[in-house]
C-alpha cells in the first residue's frame, strides 16, 4: 500500500511539473515572431534593437498568452518573457548569439525564477542559473521598487553591473524613474557607463530617446558626456535633434547645449556647427507678424520681413502693380493677405503654426488658423506626419469634434485611424477619443499590418472600456486577430469579465481555439478567474476541450491547486 502511495504521489508530482511545463512552452510560440523581427532587424542594421519600439514591435504587455503576461525586448536583443506581473518573479530570459558560421542567431534559454525540475521538462530545453544580486537589482529597478534598489546596493549589488547588455543605470534612465538614477549615482553608478556592447549608447542617450526629460537634465547636471559617440558615430546631441524633431519643439538640443552641465566644454562647437530648426515660438511670430503687416497694409514691414526669409522678388508685384503701391484699404488688406499666401515663408509658418496648435490640442487656435487659411489641409503633412495624425496621437479628442463639424475629415478618415490612434494616444484619453472618431466615420474593423484590429489592440493594451465601446459600434466579435487567437480568448486572458460578458452576447463563439489550442475557458482558469470561467460555462464552453499539450480545464485547476474553481468544472457531473 505504501509503494501504491508513493507512485501514485510521484505520479501526481509529474503530472503537475508536466502541466507547469506546457504553460511556460506557450512562451516558445509567442516568441518566435518577435525573434524573426529582432533577427530582420539585425540583418538589415547590423546591430540588435534595444527594445520593442526600436524592434517595430507593439508594448511588451500586448504580447501576452493564457501564460504569459509580457514579451520584453531588452538591451542587445535579450526576450524577457514575464509569467508575473511582478517582472522578474518568474521569468525566461532568451539570450541572442550569432552562429560564426551562418550568421544566423541562435537562443539559449535561462531562468534564475523557476523551478530547475520545470524547465528539464521544456523542449526545448532551458537552464536555470542561480540569481544573483546584479540580476535581482535589475529586476527591482523593473519594477520601480526603490526600497528595494536602496537594500541590494547596501548589500553589495554593482551599480555598474552588465547583465544581458545592459546596466543599471541605462535601465534607469529608459523607464524614467528619476529617484533610482539618483540612487545608483550616489552609489557610485558611473554617469556614462563603460563601453558595454556594440551599440555603446550611454545612459543619457537612452534618457532622451525615451523622452525623460528630468532624467535627462539630472545626468547632464552630475556631468554625462555630450560628446561621447555610440556605434554610429551619433552623440547626445544628435538624439536630441532626433528626439525633438520627433516630439516637435527643441526641448532637449537646448538641454544638452546650456546650463545643465557644468563640465560642458563644447559650447563653441555647438554655436559654429549646429544648425537646429526654427523653434515653433519664431514660426508663430513670423506667421502673425506677417499676417498683421498685411492686414494693416503696412507693406515695408511686410517687404521687410520676407526679405530676412530671402522670400522677396525685386521687384515683387501684387495683382498686376508693386507691393509698396498697396495702401488704400480695406482693398490692399485682402490683396496682400491672398498674396501671402503664395510666399513659401507664409506657408511654412502657418504650417508650423499650425501643427503645434493640433499638437497641444488647443481648439481655439486651430479653429482661428483655419477660418484665417480656407486653404489649409489638415491631412498635410508636415515632418512626415499629418496635422491631423498630430491631433490624433496626441489624443485631441475636441479637435477631432470640432473638425467633425466642419466636416473637413467625415468620410475622409485613413483606414486604419482608430488603430493608429489606439497604439498611439495616452490611454487615459483614448474612450473619449475613439469615440469622436467613430462618430467621424472611422472603420472599426480595419485590418492592420500585422494583422490586429482595433478591438485586438484595445485588448492587448489592456483598454477594456475601449474595447466595448469597439463592440457597440459594431466590431466583428469573432474576427482572428493577429497573434491567431480570438477577442473572447484574449479578454478572457486579460481578465475583462464585462467585455466577456458584452462579447458573448453579441454572438461570439464560446469555444473558439488559439494557436496553441487554448479556449478562452482554459485562458480564464489558467489565470484563476472565478467568475469568468463562471461566466463561460453557463455560455456552454467545453469543459473537456483539450488543447495541444492535451490539458483541459479540469486538469489545469486541479494542477493549480484551483478549488473553487474546480468545482464549478465539475459541478455539472460531466467528469
């Protein structure tokens, strides 16, 4: 009886080590698109993206399973895949290396969180490797723990440590947490980091490009390099022409030009060399001094102000007689208003003018701007983006109305605006925003270029009220999104009970499989949502759906040790 016991013990501990294992693999098939980017992306620049953005890749929560809660693409093209919140608790780490003979990259699996007796059983194979204070420090920083940051440098952590290409002080500055670069300094952190791979960007670097301003200013007070270069040659102040270019404005070329650091020694450099572009104050000056010159038919300020922006012809005739003959009003207003806009110097200031009113969501001036220019097209672009793309990423959802009415964008809308502006926007925005734009006649079931919808994405970036208000304006509830799963297994993931709910009402099919064979039922008890799987049982799902690795719902609640749970699953008598 003893030994009958004892093998029916062992019996039960594999299958739960067996069971554990299958979650953890569903990180092989969530990765493997992620890893054919970061290799496309080596093979085309010869150096490994730094993280999701840099890989063209959604945030690191929007790849997510039944298992999984984020895929993390960190420095030198390390895949961190987080089966907690907490990021580090139980984690995989898939390290890249180049094959010397086929240039391909190979992965080797690591984890220092999960058990060695689960990972034996992963195919293929990962090894565990001890913790140690360097990865725990890292792990802290992750997630913003500066308690936790402050023990672990007492108790010997480096603050200067590489792991997985990167450092602590680099991982600081990239999530912007200003206390912790604080703390690592006074530490003894080094402000520029030594050379720690090939892409040789500094703390500071990955501070603007991030747009963490007061990290940024906090490094080049305590003295980081502006003259350091990375692998291409660029240095601080080449991000910040980059990063303001992409942000609009000069925020951080004046940053790393001025007072900020003391040990700056290459102000004559910068003043002979650089040639930063008209700040957006100087373009809304020129554009309503030139407007005022004009209405007030005062045609030498006029004449003088376009000849600085070398605009002028000589001589410059206006309908039919010269310029400074212009003086009888209000004939001359009208004339010399319709002739500015014919001068490129008017053009280009209205233009900046009037992206950074779209930008800064400021309805008065864009409605003022374009009752002043009948002429202007919201959807120009300027700095490769649209004034209207403007208004949308910066979840302007009162442009957006307001434009609506005029009617300048009903029916006028890109395909994939609701998308663009779901991956884009500040979330704490986007309800109100989506909306506008479905009442404008954005389509809500555009298909992406990576094959996600708007209701997917709402999912992905945990925006559930989105996502309902998506289905309302008619979403197609069984459309397969990107990663070949379904809205009703993803919500079910996520643990949106009200949109499960709103989804199977509006007809979505409860059994319904992913990639992996996972239904939303498996999804839900795999994160022990009571009420969800509650929910999908009184709909009808199978309770005896297997998936792939040939677990169902009971045998994962019974794994998880899921009582209640369990009981829901049995409560039918179909086991």
């Amino acid at each position: 009886m003893v030994a009958v016991g004892a093998g029916s013990l062992h019996s039960y501990h594999e299958r739960n080590l067996f069971v554990k294992a299958a979650l953890l693999s569903e990180a092989y098939t969530l990765i493997a698109p992620v890893q054919r980017q970061i290799s496309d992306h080596y093979v085309r620049l010869g150096i490994m993206p730094h993280d999701n953005a840099d890989a063209g890749l959604p945030p690191a929560q929007s790849i997510f399973g039944a298992s999984v809660k984020r895929v993390a693409i960190n420095r030198g093209g390390v895949l961190l895949v987080d089966f907690e919140k907490e990021i580090g608790k139980q984690t995989l780490t898939f390290s890249p290396s180049i094959n010397s003979s086929s240039g391909l990259l190979n992965w080797r699996c690591t984890s220092d969180s999960i058990d060695h007796k689960v990972l034996k059983k992963l195919k293929p194979s990962c090894t565990y490797l001890p913790s140690t204070l360097s990865s725990q420090l890292m792990h802290a920083i992750a997630n913003r723990a500066l308690p936790t940051v402050k023990a672990l440098l007492v108790d010997g952590a480096n603050a200067d440590a590489v792991v997985n290409g990167n450092t602590p002080l680099m991982l600081a500055a990239k999530i912007g947490e200003v206390s912790i670069v604080e703390q690592l300094l006074e530490s003894g952190a080094s402000v520029d980091n030594n050379a720690v791979n090939a892409e040789r960007r500094t703390p500071l670097m990955v501070a603007i490009s991030s747009n963490n301003a007061d990290v940024a200013a906090l490094l080049l007070s305590r003295g980081a390099s502006i003259t350091r270069t990375d692998y291409r040659g660029l240095t601080a102040h080449d991000y910040a022409i980059k990063t303001d270019r992409r942000l609009g404005g000069q925020r951080y070329v004046l940053m790393v030009a001025a007072r900020l650091n003391p040990d700056f020694a290459g102000r004559r450099q910068f003043a002979t060399n650089a040639r930063p572009e008209a700040r957006p104050e100087d373009m809304q000056a020129l554009y309503f001094n030139l407007r005022n010159a004009a209405k007030e038919c005062n045609t030498y300020r006029l004449s003088s102000l376009l000849s600085d922006q070398k605009d002028l012809n000589s001589p410059e005739l206006v309908a039919g007689k010269p310029l400074k003959d212009h003086k009888s009003k209000p004939e001359c207003s009208v004339a010399l208003l319709e002739f500015l806009t014919t001068r490129k110097s008017y053009q280009q200031a209205m233009s900046s003018h009037f992206a950074d009113a779209m930008q800064a969501c400021d309805v008065r001036r864009v409605e003022q701007i374009l009752e002043d220019n009948a002429t202007l097209d919201v959807f120009r672009e300027v700095g490769r983006k649209s004034h209207f793309s403007r208004a949308v990423t910066a979840g302007c959802s009162d442009v957006v109305s307001m434009l609506t009415r005029k009617q300048l964008i009903v029916r006028k809308l890109e395909e994939d605006v609701l998308i663009s502006a779901i991956r884009h926007a500040p979330q704490g925005k986007l309800v109100e925003l989506v909306g506008v734009l479905i009442t404008a006649g954005a389509k809500v079931n555009t298909v992406g270029q990576n094959g996600e919808t708007a209701l997917s994405l709402a999912i992905a970036l945990e925006q559930p009220v989105v996502a309902k208000y998506l289905v309302d304006a008619g979403a197609e509830v069984n459309r397969v999104t990107g990663n070949r799963s379904y809205p009703i297994i993803e919500a079910s993931k996520k643990g949106f009970e009200h949109l499960v709910n709103q989804l199977l009402q509006r007809g979505a099919d409860v059994d319904q499989q992913d990639q992996l064979g996972r239904s939303a039922l498996v999804s839900a008890v795999a994160q022990g949502q009571n009420r969800i799987v509650n929910t999908l049982l009184k709909a009808g799902a199978d309770a005896r759906q297997k998936d792939k690795n040939g677990i169902n719902a009971l045998t994962l609640a019974e794994s998880k040790n899921l009582g209640h749970i369990h009981s829901l699953l049995t409560a039918g008598g179909e086991f």
